[in-house]
C-alpha cells in the first residue's frame, strides 16, 4: 500500500434464520463506503451468500452478532424483528 492508498470500511449485514453462522441467510444488507456502488435495500432477489460462514470464507469479518434473547414467555409465535443479526466487514483500497 503507497502513502496515497486510503482504505474504505465495506459493511454487510446478513440476517440468518438461527443463531449459528451455517445457518440460512434469510435477510441482508450492504453499505459501500469506497462510493464506488450504493445497494439499496431489496435490490436482490437472492441473498450475496447462503450462510455467514460463506461470507467468511469470501475474506468478510466478522466483528458483531446479535445478543441472544429468549423470546418472552407466550410470544414465542409472534412476528417482530429479525433477531439473528450479523455485521460483517472488508476494508478496501481506493
């Protein structure tokens, strides 16, 4: 890397169906700090990747998951947000 070289943060996000990273991606996001795209949410009909351990194996970093909490009792059917949550980076030259 030369002194003009500057690296830029790229940021995903994978929902996955449980708490384990071999499990299915069931929602996702990306953010692209180099500028050089700009996803936008439902931009894709497939998933960048079927698990997150697939994303890690693709030179992602891992460095967030979701707290696990059990669900309250007697809601343990109900619809809410998305609870197994995974942030992953790379960090870019430009």
């Amino acid at each position: 890397m030369t002194s003009s070289d500057t690296l830029r943060q790229q940021v995903l996000v994978l929902y996955l169906d449980t708490s384990a990273l071999d499990s299915p991606v069931v929602g996702w996001a990306r953010y692209d700090g180099t500028g050089a795209s700009k996803p936008t949410t439902g931009d894709a009909d497939e998933p960048p990747y079927e698990t997150g351990v697939a994303a890690l194996r693709d030179g992602w970093r891992l460095f967030q998951a979701a707290q696990l909490i059990p669900p309250y009792p007697g809601a343990e059917h109900e619809t809410s947000f998305l609870k197994h949550e995974f942030f992953f980076e790379k960090l870019v030259t430009v």
